[in-house]
C-alpha cells in the first residue's frame, strides 16, 4: 500500500473524472460528483489541501484502492 498523496480538490475532481464521475452540482466549496455505473454520489470539497482522513473517505467511497488513487493522478 502506497502511502496517501497530498492533493488539492481540483487534482482530486480531475482524476474521479477519469473514472466516469461528472459534476452533478456545487454549494458552497463542496461539488457532488455522480457517477451511472455502479450508481455513486461523492462529494469533494474545494480546499488547497485535502485532509488525510477526508480523502481516504473519498477514496473509499468511489471503491479504489489508494494505488489506483495515484495512478489516476
């Protein structure tokens, strides 16, 4: 297990984009991204920084591991 990158929210928002999300709305900081196949909703917020804790929950929603994570990046 590869150790967990620091990442902005737009590096974040462009490598779920490579797996099929699309922004879906914004309020605030946060954007929804969806996804049809399988049907999936995360939310990524718009921070300079994501935390660990944060982006190894976004991780774990969109259902990659964090190897696959960084190969996206």
């Amino acid at each position: 297990m590869s150790k967990l990158p620091v990442v902005s929210g737009a590096e974040c928002l462009k490598a779920l984009e490579k797996i099929g999300f699309v922004v879906n709305r914004q309020r605030g900081s946060h954007i929804i991204l969806v996804r049809e196949e399988p049907k999936t909703t995360v939310t990524v917020p718009q921070h300079n920084e994501l935390d660990r804790g944060t982006l190894r929950a976004i991780i774990r929603q969109v259902g990659l591991t964090v190897d696959e994570f960084v190969e996206l990046l």
